[in-house]
C-alpha cells in the first residue's frame, strides 16, 4: 500500500534548493533575451545536465540518478519556480518512462548511459499530428517494415526541443486502422537518431511562447528495425503507460509556476503603494492572492498522492490526471492574480510576469487539454457515460 506524506524528506529539501541555487544562476535577463531572440537556453540546459538533475529518472545501474518520479517533479517544480521555464528540458524525463519499461535490455544499455552523461538528448516526443489532435488513433504517419528496416512517411506538428535533440521518440502506425479490431491497436513506438536523417525534414513554428515547437515530415525515412520499442502494434499502451508520470511532471511545473506568481504578487504588493498605503492592504488584492495560493496549495497535495501511488506501482490514472488539471488550473488563476496585482507593470516584459503568462498558459492546453481530464474523471472516475 502506498505511504502518502505532506512532509518532504531532509534530502528532498535540499534537492530543492540545489536545484533552486543553481536556477539562480540564469536569472529573468536571461529568460527574457531568450524570449526576445526566440533562442534555446542551451547555456542552462547544459548546466543541468551537468548537475546531473536531467538524468534524476534513469537507473543508477545506467549513470542516473535513480530518484523517484516526486523528485523527478521537484527538480521542475523549482526550475520554475525560480522564474525558468522547464520545459525546454522537462521532455528527457517522461519519455524515459516508455524506454525504461518496455525497451529491450540491448536498447537500454545502447541509450541511457550516453542520455545520462549528456552525450545524447532524448527531448523529442513525436505523438501530435495536424489532422488527429487530441484522437491519437487516428494518426496517420506509417512505418512499414522493409527487410531491416522501417520506412517512415507522415507528418507530426507541435513536436518541440526536436532541433535540439539527438533522438526522438516517435509513434506510428504498422497495421492499418481498418485491419486492426480495436482503434488503439496497430500503433507503435519506435526510438532512433535524427541527426542527418535522410527525408526528415523539420520546420520551425512560431507560436506565442519561446517553445522551439516544430513540424515534422517524414518522407520514405528509413530507420533500423530495432528502433522498435517492445512489440509491434502495442505502442498505444506504452505511451499510455508513460502518461501518468508525464502528468505527474507537468503538475510539478504547473505548482512552480503557481508559486512563482504568487510569490511575485505578494512582493509587489507589499512594496507597491497607492493612496498612502501598499496595496496588498487592500482585500481586493489580498484576497485573490490568497485564494491563489490556496489553489497551489491543494494542487500539491494530489500531486503528492498521484507520486505516492506512481512509486507503489499502484493505479494512479485518476491521481495523476486530477493532479495535471489541478495544478493547471491553479497556476493559470495564479498568473492572473499576479498580472492584476502589477496592473499595467504587469505587461512590461522587464518584470517577467507577461513571459510567465504565456508560458503557465499552455498546461491548460498540453499535452492534454483540460477537457479531456474532465471527461476521464466523469467516465472513469465517476462511471458516466463516455462524452467524446
């Protein structure tokens, strides 16, 4: 049976605030120029990997870490608490999950030493596609087995860190839809390099956040047969089976986002004074700060359950979704809180708070929209009938 502590231990604590200090390093003028520039903070990506805390998931049998997925999340939660932004590297850590459960012992001694010492990335997660969305069953990139390899066409969008990987993890079709009994048959999970990868063509895609977000074409790309993760046609269920620590991660970001908001609005409204007085005096600021901070607050508090119950190997789909869309939502009521407290301050990008903004907004969005945790609970959770 899973142990469930609201308390951290000692060593979890100064995790924290290791990963903390060297946050510090790269303060908001770095983020910020590098929100201007559209760049990759490869100065701080390679600080990280030094430290060894992009590697905190990978076995210590292979050169990580071998820190639970509670860790895993602390690690984020204070990359961006401190002001960063942990998704230019949050990827290496829940697409390990799917390597590390169910590729080969040949696979996993070929990939996760060399990930964990920095010599390869694994940042790239190619599932989304232009016409599927959020209904990956209906992908329709193909990899057809050809003698000793796989030839790949089809096309991936909003697949990002991919000009700053050396592998990525990429979902496929083998069998034909029409040829399988169940939609969420005849997919598969195939791990490859793609450095100078003849046919793959990548093309940036600006959105409102520095993502380094991308599409992707596949034409006849050819990759060795033992690319494939675990058995043809089950890929599905092993991205399925990733999804909880992937949740699990993002509520951690989403928790540090929320409490770099608010830790943000109290400062700014303790200093800031109007009509003689601060204005976090004022229950008109003060209390939509608190609430956000209660909102935080509860957010943690599932997100520890759904880490407890991940580390027992015990079911954890609901935690882990209830703590994505908790966190979510906590953090983007946080960031709104925060932009109304430094009123139109709020907007200049030197306070960092408008970049923050965009960036806590996207975990409303991905990489699974709200809804679609809201229709698990109500079908899975509450036994309603399916609503999509």
């Amino acid at each position: 049976m899973a142990e469930i502590s609201i308390t951290l231990t000692e060593e979890q604590r100064a995790l924290k605030r290791a990963v903390y200090d060297l946050c510090k390093l790269y303060p908001g003028e770095y983020w910020r120029e590098l929100d201007e520039k559209r760049e990759y903070p490869e100065a701080f990506v390679q600080e990280l990997t030094k430290a060894g805390y992009l590697a905190a998931l990978i076995p210590e049998a292979y050169g990580g870490g071998g820190l639970s997925i509670l860790e895993g999340g602390l690690i984020l939660e204070e990359i961006n608490r401190s002001g960063g932004n942990a998704a230019a590297c949050h990827a290496q850590m829940y697409i390990m999950g799917t390597l590390l459960r169910h590729g080969s012992e040949e696979q996993k001694a070929r990939y996760l030493p060399r990930i964990a010492s920095g010599e390869l990335r694994l940042q790239a997660f190619g599932v989304t596609e232009p016409n599927a969305g959020s209904d990956t069953t209906k992908l329709k990139t193909t990899a057809v087995r050809q003698g000793d390899v796989y030839v790949i066409n089809g096309q991936k969008i909003f697949i990002s860190r991919v000009l700053q990987s050396d592998l990525i993890l990429l979902l496929a079709r083998t069998t034909a839809l029409s040829e399988v009994r169940r939609r969420t048959e005849g997919l598969s999970v195939f791990l490859f390099d793609i450095r100078d990868l003849d046919g793959f063509t990548v093309r940036p895609l600006r959105t409102m956040l520095n993502h380094s977000t991308n599409v992707l074409f596949f034409d006849n790309v050819q990759v060795p047969a033992d690319s494939l993760i675990g058995v043809e046609g089950k890929g599905f269920e092993y991205i399925l089976d990733g999804m909880n620590a992937e949740r699990i991660l993002i509520a951690s970001e989403s928790i540090g986002d929320g409490r770099w908001f608010i830790e943000k609005a109290v400062q700014y409204a303790k200093d800031r004074v109007i009509f003689d007085k601060p204005i976090g005096a004022n229950q008109g600021v003060q209390f939509p700060i608190a609430k956000a901070h209660m909102a935080v607050e509860a957010a943690d508090l599932m997100r520890l359950k759904a880490a407890a119950l991940f580390e027992a190997g015990e079911s954890c789909g609901a935690e882990a979704n209830m703590a994505k869309y908790l966190g979510a939502e906590a953090a983007w009521e946080a960031a709104n809180t925060c932009l109304d407290c430094h009123g139109g301050y709020g907007f200049a990008a030197e306070y960092d708070v408008e970049r923050k903004f965009r960036e806590t907004r996207l975990y409303k969005t991905a990489p699974i929209n709200n809804n679609l945790i809201l229709a698990y609970v109500g079908q899975h959770v509450l036994g309603m009938p399916r609503s999509y």
